[in-house]
C-alpha cells in the first residue's frame, strides 16, 4: 500500500493543468468514493486504536503514528451511513486539511486515478448524502462520490469564524460597510465558504459566491464586458484550489491572462499543503496563499486590502 503514494511530488505537476489524481475507496457497501491525492499522506491498514471516552460517536479512537497521536473518523459514519465493521478488512487513509492531520477509517482501497477537472461535476441537488459531498465522476460505469471533508471535519468539531479583537480595525470596518465593499469567492465546498464568509462580515465585507473556477470566470468576464470595472467591483477574488470543471489554480492562469481582468488581486484559500502550494502561487500569479481555515489571517490579508483601498480614496 506505501507504494501507492510513493510519485506525489511527481503528480504535482498535474496541478495548473486542470488535473487531478483521486484516490478511490469503498466504505460499508458497494459505492465509490474518493479523495484528492495530494491531501493524503499515506495510507496503512488499521494498527491498534485507542478508545476516547466521552468523545464523538464517529471517532473510533486515536492511534500514534510518526511522534503524533492522530484522531481516526470512521467515514462511514461520519457521513450518515453504517459504522465499519470487521476492521481487519479496513484501511486507514492519513490526510492533512486545515493544517490538522486525522485519518479515516475506510473499507477496501480501489486505486488511484488520473483525471481532468472537466470530468468532475456538481453533486445532483437533492440526493441523499450531497451536502457531503463536493463533486461526482464516473469510472468505468461506476459513479464516484467526492466527499467535502470539510464538511465531514465540521461536523465533529465546530469551526470558529469570528475576528480577534486585537486583529478587527474598527477604522476599516467602517470603510468596508459605507463603501459595501465585496469579494469574489469560489470554492467547491459550501461548509468552506459558509466559514470564511462568516468571518468576512465581521469586517464589514460582502461575498459574492461561485461554486467553481468556470463559474467565476464566466461572471467575471460578463461583468467586464458590460463595462464594469472589476477591479472597483470587487476588492479580490479568493480561490480554492481544487474545484470541478476549473481548478483555482488555471482559474489565476486565466485572470491574468485577460486585460480586463489581470490587475484583480488573487488570493489562493486551500486547505492543501502550504509548501506546495506557495511554489504554485508564483506559477500561475496568486498575489498571496492562505491555509484554510485560520479566521485572524484570513481577516488581516483583507484588511490589507482594504487599508490600501482606503487609502486611494
């Protein structure tokens, strides 16, 4: 199984090009699921858990792995369906979002797959398990289920989005409502963006929401061709990095690549790993990075912007 992972710096170079590489896996029953390789650190059979009184239902104990106690999820549960059983059939996938790393207690590993973010659609509105999940593909006829681990990681342990006050500049804040100054966001995941977008309106910020790169693309150059001034429009665009159809990082590409659209600033919001991703930032011409989900940092980059704006006025 440790060779499964072994090529992850080779694979970084699919990031920029519109691709991704997804690890595939079963839970308690036949369906696919999956998630993107470069959030997994590895992947082992289940060693020795330790039990957690008192703590939540889907966390089936803790293990030590690499000079750290990790908390494992069991997936299954996590996301409202049957608990594992039989562990000596399961796996563990090891991930890092958010700058925490927890693993996930699975079934059986399938594979991992290499694909274009074209090929990754919007969950169907109305199914049973959507709001776990971030996108769909299909493989070989099987649908595949992409789970928002966002949303599985808030659920067990609830997310703080409001602003120190030693970090709020009430001068700003003010500026930010008599001006009713906004950012673009797009992220794939709607837990994701609910965080940072709560944090925002604690500086006095309104967000405009898109659910992938294409999505804030196509709405950006609509506004530019009606003649509006994007960057008055709106003070930056904030981008995951993984999203279907159009990643953050070939959504940067195509910004800058547009005259109407290349002075926006850009910041990358992803919960993927920070080293990785300040290499990327200088490639496809992010302005600046930020690891999700750290509420203080992500109000101090939009209060720098918003002091510079304040500034010109």
């Amino acid at each position: 199984m440790s060779k499964l992972l072994d090529s992850v710096d080779q694979r970084t170079q699919l990031v920029g090009e519109n691709r991704l590489e997804l690890l595939t896996f079963r839970l308690a029953g036949r369906q696919l699921f999956a998630l993107n390789v470069f959030k997994i650190q590895e992947v082992l059979q289940v060693p020795n858990l330790t039990a957690l009184p008192h703590s939540n239902p889907v966390i089936c104990g803790v293990t030590h792995l690499r000079n750290q106690t990790i908390s494992v999820i069991d997936l299954s549960a996590a996301i409202g369906g049957r608990p594992l059983k039989g562990r000596e059939n399961c796996n563990l996938i090891v991930t890092e979002y958010n700058r925490t790393v927890q693993a996930f207690l699975v079934g059986a590993v399938d594979r991992i797959v290499n694909l274009n973010w074209e090929l990754i659609l919007p969950p169907p509105k109305g199914s049973g398990r959507s709001h776990f999940l971030t996108a769909i593909t299909q493989l070989d006829d099987e649908i595949v289920e992409i789970l928002d681990v966002e949303r599985v990681l808030a659920d067990i342990v609830p997310y703080e989005t409001g602003v120190s006050d030693e970090v709020l500049d009430k001068d700003l804040l003010a500026f930010a409502q008599a001006n009713r100054i906004k950012v673009l966001m797009a992220d794939d995941s709607t837990t994701a963006y609910h965080q940072a977008s709560s944090t925002l309106q604690n500086l006095g910020v309104e967000t405009v929401y898109c659910q992938d790169g294409l999505k804030a693309l196509k709405l950006l150059k609509r506004q530019a061709a009606e003649g509006v001034d994007i960057c008055s429009e709106y003070l930056m665009l904030i981008t995951d990095a993984e999203m279907p159809e159009m990643d953050g990082y070939r959504l940067t590409h195509e910004v800058r690549s547009d005259p109407n659209l290349r002075d926006l600033y850009v910041i990358l919001h992803t919960s993927l790993s920070g080293s990785f991703n300040q290499a990327m930032v200088k490639k496809v011409g992010c302005d600046d990075f930020l690891s999700k989900f750290q509420p203080d940092e992500l109000a101090g980059k939009v209060q720098e912007r918003l002091r510079i704006a304040m500034q010109k006025q």
